[in-house]
C-alpha cells in the first residue's frame, strides 16, 4: 500500500488478555516507530527500530509489552495480561531511516484503538 | 535527555487571526532535528516541517511559518490568517540521532480551535 496500515483499527478485550497490534510500514522504510497516545494526550513513544534490531526499549512502560520486527517490514507489538490503563490508540510511524533526505521524517498510521474492559 | 515543552494546552481563535504556537526543546546534543505535526480531527498525524540545528533560518510556507531559536531552545510555529481547516492538534518533536538510528520525542501538543 501506499502508506503505513495498522491492524485492527479498534480492539476492545477483556482485562488479563493478551493482544497483538500489527504494524504495516511504508515499502522500503528502514525505521519503524511505535508510540501510545491516550485520550487528549500527546505521544508517548515506545520503541523504535532500525531494521529488524531495536536499539532503543526505554519507552514500553513495563515487561508485559514488547514489540519485534521481522524481515526488516513488519512489526507487531503484544501486551500481555493487558490491564484498564492501557487502553489508548496505539500508533505505528515509519520512515526512510538513515538512507535518504528525509530520513527521519515519520510518516503515521491511522492507529489502533484498544480498550481494555 | 530530550524534552519539549507545549505550554499551550489549547488555543482558540477566530477565522483570520494570528496565532503562534510555542514549542521550547531540551537537549544535549549538538546534532537534532525538530519538526511539527498536525493531527487533525480525523486522526492521522501529518508531517509539517523539519528542521536541523544547523539550519536556523526561518521559514515560510503559504500561511505557515516557523522561527528557529537556538539562543532560546525554541522553534515557534505561526499560522497566519487561521481558518476553520487548520482546527488540529499540533505537535512539535525533537530526534536525536541515537544507536541505529533516531529518537524522536513527541511534546504534549497544542490544540488549535479556529471558529468562523
């Protein structure tokens, strides 16, 4: 596709469940970024990763999240036991990465809303 | 560490005014881009602009405007004549090239209410 997609758009699970969020990049974006943005707030950035590595895990705010990258494409970032603070719309950017001018210039997906009952 | 500051929480305007959207950074490194987002009502963030530190001359894009201040750390953001379509969220954002690749922290955002 022409953009980064994001699967599902809307999750809603009961509390202790686990959930994926799947993250489709921009073809040929090297960098893919995961950030978490609750109601009314600003983006709270997660992990990122350069190809299939992620040199930066400071953001996922506690071990029940993780996210992995395969191929150098897609990513998918699980919470496990998922608790009721964790419902926000979690969204997925990539960007060129460290080949090309904009290369640190992120391009977003529409996200993914996910509501813990 | 890496910080910005969006003092405004939300501004509301009437259509055809002014309106300056503050954005002040933190950060140790010599090398960092900044840049603005906006997320209008349906969702979607949108890239506006980028600036490296390196590069402080202000810009200007149709109604868009932004003044680069490295003496005080900030990087403004001026819409001129606001109309009702530029009612958005907007983001400013510091990257800072880190192990692998860039770091990009997201300020708290300033919501833009324009009213006809």
């Amino acid at each position: 596709g022409a953009g980064v997609s994001q699967s599902p758009s809307n999750k809603v699970t009961e509390k202790g469940k686990d959930v994926e969020l799947r993250c489709d990049p921009i073809s040929g974006h090297t960098a893919l970024y995961w950030y978490r943005q609750s109601l009314g707030q600003g983006l709270e950035f997660l992990i990122y990763f350069q190809g299939n590595s992620a040199p930066d895990k400071s953001g996922l705010p506690s071990d029940r999240f993780s996210a992995e990258r395969t191929g150098g494409s897609v990513s998918t970032l699980t919470i496990q036991r998922t608790q009721q603070e964790d419902s926000a719309v979690y969204l997925c950017a990539s960007s060129p990465g460290l080949a090309g001018l904009s290369y640190n210039e992120q391009f977003f997906g529409p996200g993914t809303r996910l509501t813990v009952l | 560490a890496q910080k910005v500051t969006q003092a405004q929480t939300e501004i509301s305007v009437v259509e055809k005014e002014d309106v300056t959207l503050d954005c002040v950074y933190e950060t140790r490194d010599t090398t960092y881009y900044l840049f603005w987002y906006k997320q209008p009502p349906s969702g979607e963030l949108v890239f506006l602009i980028r600036r490296n530190s390196f590069d402080e001359q202000n810009e200007i894009s149709g109604r868009y405007s932004w003044n680069f201040q490295k003496s005080t750390s900030s990087f403004n953001f001026t819409i001129t004549a606001s109309q009702v379509v530029d009612s958005a969220v907007y983001f400013c954002a510091l990257s800072e090239l880190n192990t692998g690749g860039f770091k990009t922290i997201f300020g708290a955002g300033t919501r833009l209410f324009v009213k006809a």
